[in-house]
DNA sequence: TCAAATAATTCAACCAATAAACAAATCGGT
DNA sequence: ACCGATTTGTTTATTGGTTGAATTATTTGA
C-alpha cells in the first residue's frame, strides 16, 4: 500500500517525474526507442515525450542516433538511447586487501577501473583512495564526461552522513568519511547492498530479491520493488548472524550457533581442511550448505522474495552449495510447494560492488533527471 | 532509493496528490486545523488548500467545526476535521471460533461492532460473515455512512484474487472468497497483516515496524515507511517457522525446532502446564521468551527496525516475556549497543484485525481521495 | 507518381498551482 | 468607541505543463 509522501506536488513535479519516466523507458530499453514508442509504453502523448526529450538530449542525458532499419510504411523513427557522454557515476571500494574505482557512463559502460592492492587496514588508507578518486577523475573529465557523484562501498555498518560504525574486517571503528569527495556529493554504503544494486542492474532479475554476500563475514542486501531497502537506521542485512542453532559454536559476536559459523569462509575453509577458496570446489559443502539453506529459508518465510542471488565466494560454490541449500528450503519455506524459490549466483564477480556503486550514482540521476539538469 | 512509478503524470494526478496531502494531514492533527496551517504544514499555499477543501467538503471527506477559541489577534480559523458522515470502512474477521465483523468512520470511530461466536471450521462459514456483513452495511446505510470498500482478516496465507491458499486452523485450502462483497471491492488479507495496520493506525508508532502476533500459530505483519510489506506474493511475515535450534523438537510443517514449538500458543500451554492462556501470566516464560529473542533478533539483523509490537497472547504476557526476549536481543543483535530495540505491548488487543481491515479500507480513501469522490 | 502510413513538431486550449491583492474578522491600545 | 495590526480565507491574473488536433516530414507500396 502506497503512502503519499508530505510534499506538495506542483507543476514543475510533474515535468520532473515525467522527465525521470521517459529517461528510464529509454534506459531500460535494450535496443534505441523512438519518441512515439516511448509515448506509447509511458502513456505520455508524443507532443509531451518530444518536449522532454528535447530537455534530455540538451543536458546530454540522451542521445540521438541513425533511424534502425524498419519494415512497413511510415517516417523512419529517430533512435533515442542513454548519452555516453553525459553523466557519469564514479565508485569506490575499500576492501582488506585492496581498494578500486571505477566510472560508468549512463549506458553502463565501464569507462575506467583501477585498482590498487594492499592493506588497507593501515592508516591513511582513506587518503590513498581519496588520490585513487581523484586519478579516475581526471580520466574521467579528460573524456568529457560529467561526474555526477560518487558513492563508497565499504565491508561495514554505515550510518548516515558518511559514519562507518563499524568495520571489523578493516579494523574501523567510528570512521567519518564525510558526505563529499573532491566537491562531490558523496554516498557511503555497505558493499552487499551496493553489489546487490549492481545484479538489480544486470536487467536479469525480479524487481524483489535478496543478495547474499559471502566473504570473511556473510552479509545481503535487501532489494524490494525495484529499490534497496536500507532500513530504518541503514544497518538491514545483517545475515551472518543469523542463529543455525542455538547450542553450536560460540561466535565471535558472543552468540551461539551463528550463520557465520557454518558457511562463512574461515568455517567452510576449516571443515574442508583447506586454505584457500579456489580448494573448496571439489570439497563436501552440505554443512555450509545446509546453514546457508536455513538462513534463506528464515529470510524467504520472512520476506517472500522467490528469487535469492548468491554472490561473493558463493557464486562459484553455488553448484556444490545447491542440493543443500534446496533441500532446506523445500522442508522450511511453507509456500515452496506454490512456488519454487531460485537460487541464482552472482553474474557480476569481484566488481560487483564498484561497480553498484557507481551504478548507485547513475541510478540518482535516472531517479531525478531534473536534478541533474538543474544544477 | 526511490524508483519513479511507471505511470505518467498529468494535471489531475497533482490534484490526486494534493487532496491526499490535504486530507492526511487534517487526518492526522489531532485537534481540528485551519486552512492555514494546513497551508502551512504541507508547503501549498492558502489559495490552493482553501480549492481543495473546498472539494473535501462536498465530498464529505472533511467537515468544518466552530472556531477554536484562540488567543492574539486575527480572524478566527474555521476548524477542518474528518468528517463522520462521509465514507467508512466495513472490517471483517473469520476465525477459528468465532466472526466478526465492525464499520468505522474517518474519524477512526468504530460505529458498529458484530461478534458471532461459533466454530468457523464447519462448511457455510462464508456465507455466514456474508450475512453478517449484510447486516453490518444495513447498519451502516440507516445512519447514512458510505461505505467504501470491505477488508477481510484470515488467518492463513491469501494470494492475490482473494483466494485463501491455506488457513491451517481453519482447515481451508485454495479457498476463493472473491474480489468483491455486497457490490463493494473486498481485501483479503493475512489477520496479522491487518492487525499490524490497525496498531501503526493509533498513531504512536514510528513508520517502520514489525508486528508479530501470537495465537495458536505466530505470524507477523511488517510495515515498512508507514506501508504494509506483503511481499511478492503476499506471504511475508510466516515468522512462526524460523529455526531456534535445528536439533529441536519435530514441528507439524516437518522441520524441527521451530519458532512456534517453543512459543506458539499450544507450546507455552504444555511447557507451563496449564490449559488457558490466562494461567501463563504467573508461569516461568523464559524458553518461550529467549526462542521469540532470538526470532525477533533475526529480524531486526535482517531489517533494521527499532520497534517490534507484540500482539495476541503476547500482548497481556509481555511482562514476563520482556527480560527473556531483551537479553537474547542484547546478544544477538549487532547493533543493539548503538541503538536499542523497542519492545511493545500491542494496544488494540484482540479487536486488532477486524479494526485493521475497516483501516485498510480508509487509508485506501486517504490515499487515493480523488478516487473516492470520482465514484 | 500518388495514396497510405508512421514519426515528429507546432499551436491553441485547458487545468492546476502560485502570487499578490483584497475582504473578513478579531485583538490591543488609546 | 475607534483605529491599526494581525491573521484567515477568497478572488484574480499569471505561469507552467500536458493535451489534442492539425501540420509537416519521410518512408513504403500500388
């Protein structure tokens, strides 16, 4: 049920919204649309989406290009696609061994990536990405393109105005990042809900589903209707610590029994008896499978979502986590019988959080094209 | 992040808009408010309201009052209420034993209340709440109410349709009860669905919230930025099933150890050793508290809200559940040392979702007004 | 070469909000 | 008792933005 927001809506709203429309019925469109289909798919009339594309196309957000060959009779149709050379979303990583950047354009090009490795635990490791930033910037702008924001992916609790809470695997603590970077409007978020913003991106998924992160600690990002559910205070997602059973294995939070315990990647390491990642393809999986099946199924009762990505070290496990993971969730989610819940891994790799994070950005200038041109 | 609706907007939606701007935040003062401080509150100018009111007038949404007696200086504002003549919500429950159906204006008053008490299992039960309703809108209709739609509380899993997909205490499986009642459109929704409504309804609840009633099974109703979460299917909030400890006793949906063998309503009967509900407020709630701590911690990790409201028989056992649940909380939720979690008593009792249901049907008018006065 | 078809633009009409002026009703002070 | 200050509510001209119909542009097919 929709609640209406408390501003007032005037005219000046209305173009704004039908700005954001038409812009995202040619974003989300694979191949180049003329004006009359967008009018069509919108219910705009064609004089109106003509008066908004111009505005679009003036502030480099869309771009023009040769009609497509067509068959039938008629006007060849003017192709619209997102502009490339319009704005663009610069995201950022810091990570336990390395940190990166990267800038997409509106058509989801990556345009640059760099990545730095090393420990980022050290101090002064938020001025070396603030250089790294600002080395993307300069090849950013030396193609012409518009740097529209930038958003952080860090492995922690963030809270709002660029407050880390908490980062156990960096060794943060109360870490203020601040809301800008290099005079740029700057998001901080947890790298999960970024990643899974990223999948949202790929075009391939339901607009509702859970992202599972799985690196040292187990986290997921929450993607409801199209759009990332942070929670009340930003902290949503918090899987890892999830009880599997309330008299197994004292966790490092103090609890018993937690997720993290059973398919977190020093627990899969340890019960397969190896050390690194790339090892545990061949190794008997069921128990982390098992867990992670639990967990999905308490998330799935809970939210019902029917579709579950799994990501980081998951995604290339997923053959042999899935016979586990399925098998708990037909005996606890109670609608399986209706209707089967999929389990997907990742597409988008190691990046997937760099990358959501630029796609973050480009998602705020999708959302609001009106912002964008007035500034 | 919010993602613009796929539909366009012209002249009239602002008007749409605006009117339930209007009406909401006349709705939601407290005392009767003038044209200006609506103005004031909402950003719309005097002008503008004053057009609007105008339309929730003649429409019977809003009255005018007496002036308030006010002091300084200045013309005396005419007060805006709801208005009690205007449309009312008809609200209806089935359960196990008994049916119940309730109107109530947009004043929030309920106008009328019908309980039949009686074993709903048997066949027919159906066209007994369609009586019942019957007699309810004749109730209704001889003081002149509008009603503007009906809302049905069950206790089992509805899909989309009105169709009933499982009510396991009432024994109903892929029931179909239909879209409409008596000529007016019906809502089919879970009982602690519309419970969750009715408590975020009394006004002193913040916008995200989890609502998690105890009866013989254990749902919750999970309300998100002021608005119910149904899921993609409508089945969010089966909590009764989340794993406590995957080596416990073996539960009627085949898993073991969960939830609702340790605090569902049968569980804390035999635990205790009694055999009313009553009994359990002098009885030692601890299993039954720490296994609802630790479902409750899952869902706080998972969501992040502050705020969890206990209704049904958990409501008037709070007190000795309270330090149980409080302590699992304190070990299990992350971020509990920041900023604690709020534990309620429900207020409504066990009116909730009848009184839920005629709420859905009002905040529908307060959410859409131009519909209601387009009719 | 012309008619039909489709695409895009132009323009008058309309709708809704705004701003500013105006009318209404009260208070406070002299 | 009266006048100015103050606040509420309405009236009116203006503005921004969409619509619908007419118009122009460009192609295919007969």
């Amino acid at each position: 049920m929709m609640t209406a927001s408390n501003a007032p809506v005037r005219q000046s709203s209305v173009r704004a919204h039908n700005l954001a429309l038409v812009l995202q019925t040619v974003a989300n469109s694979a191949d180049p649309i003329s004006r009359a289909s967008v009018a069509g798919a919108t219910g705009l009339t064609r004089a109106t989406v003509s008066a908004l594309v111009d505005d679009l196309i003036a502030g480099a957000l869309l771009g023009e290009v040769d009609p497509a060959p067509r068959s039938g009779a008629g006007r060849p149709a003017a192709g619209l696609r997102p502009s490339a050379d319009g704005p663009a979303g610069l995201g950022l990583e810091i990570n336990v061994d390395y940190r990166a950047a990267c800038v997409v354009d509106l058509t989801g090009t990556v345009r640059h990536h760099l990545v730095e490795a090393g420990d980022q635990r050290a101090p002064g490791s938020l001025d070396g990405l603030t250089r790294l930033a600002a080395r993307a910037l300069r090849l950013a702008g030396a193609e012409g393109l518009t740097v529209a924001g930038a958003a952080l992916a860090v492995p922690g609790l963030v809270s709002a105005g660029g407050v880390v809470r908490v980062a156990p695997n960096l060794g943060w603590q109360d870490v203020t990042v601040g809301s800008q970077l290099h005079g740029l409007p700057l998001i901080v978020d947890n790298e999960a809900n970024l990643a899974a913003l990223s999948e949202l991106g790929t075009g391939d998924l339901p607009p509702s589903f859970v992202y599972i992160s799985g690196e040292i600690g187990i986290g997921a990002g929450i993607v409801l209707n199209g759009a990332l559910y942070r929670g009340v205070r930003g902290w949503s997602g918090e899987i890892g610590h999830i009880p599997i059973d309330s008299s197994g294995p004292l966790c490092r939070c103090g609890a018993r029994g937690c997720l993290e315990q059973y398919a977190g990647q020093e627990a899969m390491l340890g019960a397969a008896g190896v050390t690194s990642v790339e090892s545990l393809a061949g190794a008997d999986l069921t128990v982390a499978g098992t867990a992670l099946g639990t967990a999905i199924a308490t998330v799935v009762n809970l939210l019902d979502v029917d579709t579950v990505v799994l990501g980081g070290i998951y995604a290339p496990l997923l053959p042999g986590l899935h016979d586990a993971i399925g098998a708990e969730i037909a005996r606890r989610v109670l609608t399986a019988g209706w209707s089967p819940v999929r389990l997907r891994a990742a597409t988008l790799g190691p990046d997937a959080a760099v990358r959501g994070a630029a796609g973050a950005v480009l998602r705020g200038v999708l959302d609001d094209p009106a912002a964008y041109l007035a500034r």
